[in-house]
C-alpha cells in the first residue's frame, strides 16, 4: 500500500554537539567513564549512565524528530507528494536493550559514553510513507535538498525477510541519516 522512507537523526557525540558548552555534569559524567575499564559490571554501569543522560535528553531528541518530520511534511505537501509523514524518539528501554545487545557482539567493550553515542546513531527518527511509490525519487531528491545526509542505506537489504507470503512485490523502503 506505502512505499516507506525511514530516515535517522544522527545522534553526534555530546562534546562534538555542544564543543566547550557542554552541560558541566555531562562532562563530567564523560570524565569519569573514560577512565574506567570496562569489566563485568562496569559496562553495566556505562550503559545505565548512558540512558540515564538519555532520559534526561529524551524530550530534545523527541522535538528534534517531529521538528524535522513537520520540515517534511510541509515540503512533500508544496511538492504535491501525498505521503504519511512519522516521528519518534528511540524508547529508552529498547535503547538500552540495543547498547547491551551490541556490546556484546563487540570485540572490545564499550569503555565510554562517547563510544556509545558513536554507536547509537538512531536515538530520533522520521518515516515517510509514500501513496505512489512513482513519487519515490521526487521525496528523495527532497529529503536530499532539506538535510544534511551524513548516511544512506538502501533496503529490503537490511530488512527482515516477512514471515508470510506476498501477493504483491513493492519497493523497499530507505533509511538516509542525517546531521
């Protein structure tokens, strides 16, 4: 019925974000687990702290994906691209599910927050549903002229396989990050 857009807001490590106007507990906060080794319960540790600052961050990366998703949906309508334009925030219990799950697959662990934020690139997001999947190139070319990419990635490449079987082939949908 849709063809999907999925793009990321790229979360940027908090020093590189705010440079010498860093909230002085958060670099704090940075300053101590840079120097901690990452051992048994100490990665644990790093990661709580990381939701943690998460939580007390969620309400920007909330505003941040339905500013950028208002952004959208204005131009796709001046464009005359019918589409069903999304936002959310990353919820803070799957994030750190997600942070948990791929340190573990890490070969070294995570030794700071910053790693972390390095890592997490899709703490905010904006889906584009797409009536005409005709229309696809003109909301790329838009989403290309109102952002900053920083990444795209191409699906169903990345996608799932679906569990049942389909009575029609539609195109994938596209993840593109952005600054």
């Amino acid at each position: 019925m849709f063809d999907t857009f999925r793009f990321r807001l790229m979360s940027c490590p908090p020093l590189a974000r705010y440079g010498a106007e860093v909230i002085p507990e958060l670099k704090e906060t940075l300053r101590q687990s840079a120097g901690r080794t990452q051992k048994g319960g100490a990665v644990l540790d790093l990661i709580s702290q990381f939701i943690e600052n998460y939580r007390r961050k969620y309400t920007f990366y909330e505003n941040a994906a339905r500013l950028a998703a208002k952004q959208l949906e204005s131009a796709l309508q001046s464009a005359g691209i019918r589409a069903i334009v999304t936002s959310r925030a990353k919820n803070p219990g799957r994030l750190k599910s997600k942070a948990l799950h791929r340190n573990a697959e890490r070969e070294i662990p995570y030794k700071n927050m910053r790693e972390i934020y390095d890592d997490m690139f899709d703490l905010a997001g904006v889906r584009v549903s797409l009536y005409f999947p005709g229309d696809r190139d003109k909301a790329d070319t838009l989403i290309n002229d109102l952002f900053n990419l920083l990444e795209k990635k191409q699906f169903p490449d990345e996608s799932k396989p679906p569990t049942y079987n389909k009575r029609f082939q539609a195109i994938g949908p596209t993840t593109t990050g952005l600054l």
